[in-house]
C-alpha cells in the first residue's frame, strides 16, 4: 500500500477543515502510512500554490519515490 499524503488548506470554503485530520486520525487507526500538511491561510485551490504547501508536497513526492 502506498503512503498517503493529505493537503489541507486552513480556509477552505468546500472541504471543512476538520475533514483532513478525520482522514489522517482513520488512516492511522487503518495502520495506513499517512502524512499531512495543513497550509495555513489557504482556500481550497490555493494549498499546492503557496510555498509550505507547494514544498511539503514535493518532499512527499520525493521520499515516496525513493525508496528502495
């Protein structure tokens, strides 16, 4: 199974935020590899747009498809 990363935007007006740490909390009792950033300030679209967002999903990526 593949680690899992969950982006959530602070201010985001069609996911409740809430909602991101509901998945991370369910995937770990899951036994799931979970990782999760919340981008603080960020409305739904802007997560992978702003720097923290954008630099956290590039290290997931890039730990995620490293590994031997």
């Amino acid at each position: 199974i593949p680690p899992i990363f969950i982006l959530s935007a602070e201010n985001d007006e069609v996911i409740p935020p809430y909602v991101g740490g509901q998945l991370e909390k369910r995937g770990q009792d899951l036994g799931l590899e979970i990782s999760r950033k919340e981008v603080r300030g960020a409305m739904h679209t802007e997560g992978p747009m702003k720097v923290d967002g954008r630099e956290a999903l590039v290290k997931f990526v890039l730990d995620s498809t490293s590994r031997v």
